[in-house]
C-alpha cells in the first residue's frame, strides 16, 4: 500500500484499471490489468512477505516511488507536505515575515520518520523544519542508503553523487538524524534507544533530549503494512510519545481507496507487497478506535494523473 517512496501508492481505484507498484507504492492506472492480479479480498498484511517484496526493490528514488521518482511528484509531494506541516506548527517556518517576525527558538525541535525507507521525507521535508530527527526503517538496504547520504551530507562535496544535495544543516551539525532500524510492529516511540541504532549524523543531541518525545510523528506510505489492531497500537504508542499535548501532532499521509457506495470503509489488500489500501472512512474509523483527534486533513494535489488519492491527516 506503499507508493511512492517506500513512502507508497496513489491512484484511481477503477477495478479494471489498477496496477500497483510499490515509496513503497503508487498506483498507476491505464495499464489495462484486472484488479484480481495484485489485489484480493481484505486480509491482514505479513510483515515477513512485506518486508521480502521491498528487499527486492532498488533502493533509490525511483524503486521506492514505485518509477515516480524522476518527475514531479517527489517535489509537489515534500512541498505539499512542508505546507501542511507549517500549517499546524507555524512556529517550526525559518522565514521571516514582516507580519510575524521570528521569535528566538526556546528549546531543539524533534521529529520521528516511520518506514522512512531511503530517507526522502526526512532530507526533503522535516530537515528543513525540524532540529532533530529520528528515522526508522526496517529494510536494511534502505537504511543503509539513507545512511550514505546522511555521511555524505556532513562532509559535502566530496561525498556526494552527481545530483544529489547534502542534507540541511548536517554538515554545520545545526541538525541531526539518528537512524533506527526495526518494525512499527515492534517499535515504541517512547523507547527508541530500545530499537537497533544504526548511527547518528551531525549534532549529538544529549541524553535528556533523546528521551523527551517527538513534536512530530511522520507516518507516510507505510501505515498499510499494518493490520488495524497493529496499526491502532501503533498510534496509542505514538500518542504517548508525542512531547506536548494540544501542540505535538502525528501526521499519516497515505492513499486512499474509495469508500463503499453507502459510505462505509472499504479496505483493499495487495498481495503483490502484503499491504492494505484503505479508504477515508476506514482510515478515521482506526484514528476514533485509537483515541486521536483529528484536527486537519486535505488531499494532496497536484500528483501526476491516474495515481490513487493521496490524503494527508493531522492527529493529536
């Protein structure tokens, strides 16, 4: 249910015209396949058959984007995303305005990237909001590329690829990425350092730092590799994490299906990843069962045409 950076899917959910491919998956429709060729009746995902199907998968931009990586979606994606962040959290924009001056910042902000694949949302979203972030990913070859380019970033130049940009504030060691390898599963938020620790870049945050929440829990194209109780677990854990209650939020940006004809949940499993595609309804109906207050959401736009909608939900 991934699509587009290991991040996952969008796109129209005509029967007769689906194809998904896995950030870890968009959908593309006008390929003529019928739905039965991937997709099946609801069951719940295995994390062992999703984790074998993206170990398949290169890992770049374009294998976690499912090919959308070298148009215009991984740019209209992030900025969507900055926008919508900003929007909630005003106080995180490093702009200044002549209507709103900057205020002095009073403590290190601090972010968490769930199923982060290569790290696309922590370069290209939350580095560029966030003082310190944390990115969890459980394919090892993802992580180790994200790892590539976080090194690289601290000593740029040199160690970056043809194209490639350092990562913001890495190199002045202004922020920090800490990199987790593990499961949502199996993964606590407010126990981190119980997870396999990979390494850290730029700025060493101190122990009371590391331990005292997040501002933002990011959660983008990989909540469908959970079934509904993992996935209602995962927010109650999540919640409790979050650093300040009323401010703090937790983002899901995923594809939708649609609902049913009389506005019920509709959920679609794609074996082809071992993931589920869930419609509108389905998705609040797990944020009521989890106990989140959803206090924003808008569809992303400007995605390439025959990609499933792609929704983004703001959770406190």
């Amino acid at each position: 249910m991934l699509d587009r950076d290991g991040d996952h899917s969008v796109g129209k959910d005509s029967p007769s015209q689906l194809q998904v491919r896995g950030e870890r998956k968009l959908a593309r429709a006008g390929y003529g396949i019928g739905l039965d060729t991937f997709l099946s009746p609801f069951m719940d995902p295995d994390v062992d058959d999703g984790l074998e199907y993206w170990e398949t998968q290169p890992a770049s931009l374009d294998g976690v984007l499912g090919g959308f990586g070298n148009g215009s979606l991984p740019r209209i994606d992030s900025l969507g995303s900055r926008l919508f962040l900003l929007n909630l959290l005003p106080e995180l924009s490093t702009v200044p305005s002549a209507l709103r001056p900057l205020k002095p910042p009073t403590r290190r902000t601090r972010a968490l990237d769930v199923g982060a694949g290569i790290g696309r949302v922590t370069a290209d979203v939350l580095l560029h909001l966030i003082s310190d972030v944390v990115l969890l990913e459980p394919v090892d070859k993802f992580i180790q590329q994200a790892l590539s380019r976080g090194r690289a970033s601290a000593t740029p130049p040199a160690d970056l690829q043809p194209g490639q940009h350092p990562w913001h504030g890495i190199a002045a060691e202004k922020t920090s990425v800490t990199f987790l390898r593990g499961t949502l599963q199996d993964f606590d938020p407010a126990r981190p350092h119980h997870a396999t620790m990979i390494d850290r870049v730029g700025y060493n945050p101190t122990l009371t730092d590391a331990l005292s929440g997040f501002d933002v829990v990011w959660c983008q194209w990989c909540l469908g590799h959970l079934s509904d109780p993992d996935l209602v677990a995962f927010f109650k854990r999540s919640h409790a994490a979050l650093r300040e209650r009323g401010r703090s939020v937790i983002v899901v940006k995923e594809n939708l299906c649609t609902d049913e004809p009389d506005g019920t949940a509709c959920v679609v499993f794609d074996e082809q990843d071992s993931s589920l595609t869930r419609s509108d309804r389905a998705w609040k109906n797990v944020f009521e069962e989890a106990g989140l207050k959803l206090v924003n959401e808008q569809v992303q736009e400007g995605l390439p045409a025959g990609l499933y909608v792609v929704k983004m939900y703001a959770l406190r």
